[in-house]
C-alpha cells in the first residue's frame, strides 16, 4: 500500500507563489535574506501580531506587507502602481464568470 500523499506547505496558491518571488528576488540579488528577515520582523511588529502562527493566512498577508514595502524602499514600484494593480485585479475577479480563468486586460 502507498503512502498517502503528504499535506501541502501552503493553504492557497498565492502563498506560494509569494514565497517563491521572495526567495527569487532574494536570489537575483535585489535584497539579502538578513535584510528581508528585519523587513518581515517590521511588518510583524506593525501588524501587532502577537500570537503564534501557522503560516496561513495571517502570515503571508504580513509577509506580502512586508514585501510591497520592500519593493518601494528599493524603488522596484511605487506605492501607486500597487493600488492600481489591485483594484486592477479586483475588477478583474469581480467581472470574470465563476470558473473561467482571472486575468488582467
């Protein structure tokens, strides 16, 4: 009899694919791992989260906090471009049909 197949890392998509373009930009060389750390710890802190967490939700909104900041302070995007970008994907999910795929016009 197989093993059953091993529970997933991340709660949803997304956070993966969070992880994965932090870790990449980390590796392109735009910030050093140490200095992401202090990063996260900031938005850790700003957030207020006192509690201990299990890496869901809670966590990698922190974690995207932190990184939108991060791409500001080494002037990868402005905080504007990121307000467009998501109200550019909320219409874009609010006006795609259940089931079809989202993507940005």
């Amino acid at each position: 009899m197989s093993a059953p197949p091993p529970e997933p890392v991340f709660e949803e998509v997304w956070q993966g694919q969070l992880f994965a373009l932090t870790v990449h930009l980390n590796e392109s060389g735009y910030f050093s791992w140490s200095d992401w750390a202090k990063k996260f710890g900031t938005s850790l802190n700003k957030h207020g989260v006192d509690r201990a967490l299990n890496g869901g939700e809670d966590y990698f909104t922190v974690w995207l906090d932190a990184l939108e900041e991060f791409l500001i302070e080494i002037n990868m995007t402005g905080r504007k471009d990121l307000v467009l970008i998501k109200e550019a994907w909320k219409t874009a999910y609010l006006t795609t049909p259940h089931g079809a795929p989202i993507s940005l016009k």
